[in-house]
C-alpha cells in the first residue's frame, strides 16, 4: 500500500516546477540525513586515499591512451 501511496505522490509531484521538485527533493534529503549511520562517514583518511588511488587510475588510463 505504501508503495501505491508513493506512486500516486510522485506522480504530481512530476508536474511541478523542476524548481519545486529540487527544492521538495532537499526537503527530503535532508529529513532523511540525520537517519544514516554515523559508522558509515568516511574519515579523513579514508577521503585522502580515494583521492590518490583516483588521481593514479586517472594517470594509468591517460598513459595506456
């Protein structure tokens, strides 16, 4: 039922302003936000070393073109 319920919900929510679906979207999101597991966060480590393995794949490729 809540699916049908979400379904009939998103239905006019596409007729709206693409403003008013950003600004309902946001809305959202941030309701949603405080529900996410904090043991999920990146630290800042975890941050640095997805940098340098992108920046190296991004070398890798550019050298094998």
């Amino acid at each position: 039922m809540a699916a049908q319920t979400a379904d009939k919900l998103y239905a006019k929510v596409r007729q709206l302003p693409l403003k008013e679906r950003l600004r309902l979207a946001a809305l959202i999101l941030n309701d949603v936000i405080p529900a996410v597991d904090e043991g999920t966060v990146w630290s800042e480590e975890d941050l640095q070393d997805i940098v340098r393995a992108s920046l190296r794949y991004g070398a890798e490729a550019d050298e094998e073109s």
